[in-house]
C-alpha cells in the first residue's frame, strides 16, 4: 500500500486493521463485472484499506484491488 499523508497534520498515516464484527476484513462493492457475470448481478468487489494519522486520528477508508 502506498504511503498517504494527514490532510491536516501534513504527517505520514499508519496502516490500520479493520474487520466486520465477525473478525472478517472488509470490502465494498465496486460496481458491476462485465460479461456474462455481470448479466447474472454479479458485482467487483475491493478489499478495503484504512490508514489513521498519529497525531489527529483521523481515519480513511481506502478500496485496494487484490492485484
């Protein structure tokens, strides 16, 4: 994962887990997958990445592709 920076503190932001109540990490749907996939609604999916600032905290979600 690329290294992202604190839109307010200007500071490099950590990696952080994160994970459903159920200990599973998270992904979002990215829209729908072309071809006969797509025609039976199956949806493209993204892991999500979050990253958080040692200094303010703040928090942000990031859609990763499992390349």
């Amino acid at each position: 994962m690329e290294q992202r920076r604190c839109p307010d503190c200007g500071v490099t932001m950590e990696p952080t887990p994160v994970r459903d109540g159920e200990g599973m990490k998270l992904t979002i749907r990215t829209g729908k997958r072309d071809g006969l996939l797509g025609k039976l609604g199956v949806s493209d999916s993204a892991r999500l990445q979050a990253v958080c600032c040692p200094e303010c905290r703040l928090v942000r979600l990031y859609a990763e592709d499992d390349d």
